[in-house]
C-alpha cells in the first residue's frame, strides 16, 4: 500500500503534492477520513483501463448467460419430444418398482431394525451403509422426504480482481448483483455464507475486515431483504418467503457443503418434525441424531447437537413438540 493522505490535512500544496504522487506513483493513491480508508485517487488513464475491464466483463457475463438459456430451451424441446414415446416404458417400470419396495421393505425388517427416524426402506440406500463417515451421501432428489428438498447454489460467474479494488465504486453493481443471485438461489441463506460466496467469485480467498466491513455496507445500503436470527447467525430470505410458514429442510451435499450453523431455525424445524413424524417417539439422543441424518450429516460433533439441540429447545417453547415424564418428545 503506498503513502496515504487524511482528507483533513488536504490544503493546496497537499493536493498538488498528492496529484504528482499519483502520477509518479503507479496511478493510484489512497485518501482516508478519520484514519480510515474512504477514497482512492487515480489517473483518468488507470481509471478507463479498470472500467473497461468491468465493462468486458459484463459484457461476457451476458453473452454466456444468453447461451444458457439457448442451451436450456434446446434440451427442454428434446426432452418433451422424447416424454411422449417414454410413457409407456415408465408406466411397466414403475409397476415393477412397487414390487421391488414391497420386498426390499420386508428384507430390511427381517435384518435389522432401521435407523430412529428414517423408515426402513431408506435405512437400506447407501445413506445407511456409509454411516461412519462425516457428511451423508445425498439422496437423489426424487428420494427426499415430504418435506425436503435439494440445496441449489448459486452459479456465480468467476472474475479475479484485487481486495483493493473488490472495494472501489466501480464493483459495487457487480457484487450487489452477485448477491441478489445467491439470495435467489439459495434462500434462506446464511450471510457469513452469502458474502463468501460473492467474495470468492471475485478470487478473493479470505474475508478480512475490510471485506467484510465493505459487503455489510453494500447489503445495508443495496439489499432489502427479511433478516432472521437463530444460534449466534444471521438468516437472508427471499422477498416471496415467510419465516412463519417455512417449513422445508434442505440436506446438505458435496455441492453445498453446508455447515450446521448454516441452517435456519425453521429448516432444523422441518427435519425434526420429519424425524417424529416417522415413529411414535424418540428420546433426546434419538431425536438429535434423527434430524441429523436427515440433514445430511453422519457424525454427531459437539457443534451439530449444540444446533439442533438449540431448535428443540425451541420447538418445545413454541408448543410445536412436547416432551413427556419418559423423557420422549412427540410432536404436540
């Protein structure tokens, strides 16, 4: 970083000296209030360089943007041309899968007992044969519960810049666009999450003060978006969403590589409900390690039973479970 300037000690000689300094200096120059730094100086040269290089950028984004959806639109024509002949084979195939559950569902009983809270046809899927392990293999999507759906990231466009420049003016469209499209895609999303999705689009590896004091900024100043608050983190919904009646729970997957802490209340909500919902009763250990394989994850950590330990506990304060002298939790 080169030398700085504080807005207060700028007079004439000041800025004529700072104006040469910008022009000896490599272009640019740093200008800060109250110690902090607020703007930079830079050649009008320096200055259409960047600004061309944004607009390119733009302009790229566009293009393939438009290429996706000529992409989508091609395989969405193949594909209704395609149903019609397929009809028929699915029907045989699906006759012929009632059979097969019918059976696979006996053979499970007659092994063992599933796991509390997954039914037994899905205790024999390979969620159940890899249990050691540390996240849950997926479920396809047509497997998931009544209740569940796929966590779908967004698909952000990769532009390499500077931190320093992350913060000039000039990128504050683009990475107030970026998030709009992660809060689009993934909400209910986490906003340590969403900013470092938007962060790393940039190239940007790590969130330093700066940073993330720039992307607070930003979304206070751009995003208008409901906030909800749930075990120490920060939850964005989309305008369409309404905490109140959310009641969806979204495993997580290779892709998504949700943490724990990256759930909202109401998602932990769902699962657990989902989890009571398929057997009469579970105690305490049973309940949490229940949602927790319905939410993707194999290993119970301190953090994983701290959260959903968290969301029963609340759950029971709003009188949706119930907790009874045996120490099993129903739903009420």
């Amino acid at each position: 970083m080169g030398e700085r300037f504080e807005v207060s000690e700028l007079d004439g000689v000041a800025v004529a000296e700072l104006l040469e300094l910008v022009e000896d200096g490599g272009g640019k120059l740093d200008v800060t209030m109250g110690g902090t730094e607020r703007f930079v100086v830079m050649t009008a040269e320096r200055y259409r360089a960047l600004s061309d290089g944004y607009k390119r950028e733009k302009e790229r984004a566009a293009a393939a943007a438009e290429r996706a959806e000529a992409a989508e639109a091609a395989l969405a024509a193949g594909a209704l041309a395609g149903a019609a002949g397929g009809a028929a084979e699915a029907a045989g195939a699906a006759a012929g899968a009632v059979g097969a559950a019918v059976v696979g569902s006996v053979e499970v009983a007659d092994e063992r007992t599933a796991p509390v809270g997954i039914s037994a046809p899905q205790a024999a899927g390979p969620a159940a044969q890899g249990a050691t392990a540390s996240a849950a293999t997926p479920a396809p999507e047509a497997a998931l519960g009544e209740h569940a759906a796929p966590y779908k990231t967004a698909q952000l466009p990769n532009t390499p810049i500077g931190s320093d420049d992350y913060q000039r003016s000039m990128w504050q469209d683009a990475i107030v666009e970026r998030m709009r499209k992660v809060i689009d895609a993934e909400a209910p999303v986490e906003k340590q999450r969403l900013f470092n999705t938007v962060r790393a689009s940039f190239g940007i590896k790590r969130s330093g003060r700066d940073i993330q004091s720039h992307n607070e900024w930003l979304f206070n100043r751009k995003i208008n978006a409901k906030q909800t608050e749930f075990a120490g983190s920060t939850f964005v919904w989309r305008a369409d969403q309404d905490p109140q009646t959310y009641r969806t729970y979204r495993p997580t997957n290779e892709e998504a590589n949700r943490q724990i802490a990256e759930y909202p209340y109401q998602e932990l909500l769902a699962a657990i409900l989902a989890a009571l919902g398929s057997a009469e009763k579970l105690s305490y250990e049973g309940l949490v390690e229940a949602t927790m394989r319905l939410l993707g994850y194999k290993r119970k950590t301190n953090r994983v039973r701290e959260v959903i330990g968290a969301a029963i506990e609340q759950a029971g304060e709003d009188g949706v479970i119930r907790v009874f002298t045996d120490g099993t939790f129903r739903i009420a």
